[in-house]
C-alpha cells in the first residue's frame, strides 16, 4: 500500500520535511515513489507548498495520506477554493 507522508530533512533541530509517495513498509527516511511537495515548520508562519494534482492523481490510485498530510491537503484545498471564489467577482 502507498501511504503519502513526511520525510524529514534538515539539521538536527531544524527540521524541513518533503511530502513523498512511499510504500506503507519502507522506512519515514527511506525510498520513495515521488515528492510532491515541502513542508517547513521553522518559519512563522511555516511554508507548505504542495502539487495538489499529483497528490490527488496517488490517492486515485489508492494512496493514503497520513494525518499530518491529510490535515495539509484541506488547508491547501480551502486556501486554492478561496483564491478561485476572490476571482470570479
């Protein structure tokens, strides 16, 4: 199975993370299908870019993210449904 999730990067106590298409068994650090995206946690507010139609186009194919990306992809989601109401005035 194919889980969406986290890979960190980064220094020690100053992490950075890559949002990557993994098989559920390999390792969080370990070989990957595909980067998505990033995610930041230093900044504030923290930087997350996410290609959401790759990540729509793996959950079609039976991905699952895990719940730190699920919550990502809602945010990213209501921000982009925003955005596109603002344009349509």
């Amino acid at each position: 199975m194919l889980r969406i999730r986290l890979r960190r990067q980064g220094a020690k106590k100053a992490p950075s993370y890559r949002i990557v298409v993994a098989d559920a068994r390999k390792p969080r650090d370990g070989g990957f299908k595909e980067i998505i995206g990033h995610y930041d946690p230093m900044p504030n507010p923290s930087i997350v870019k996410i290609d959401v139609e790759r990540a729509e186009y793996w959950i079609a194919r039976g991905a699952q993210p895990s719940d730190p990306v699920k919550r990502m992809l809602k945010k990213k989601a209501s921000v982009e449904a925003v955005k596109s109401d603002e344009g349509t005035d």
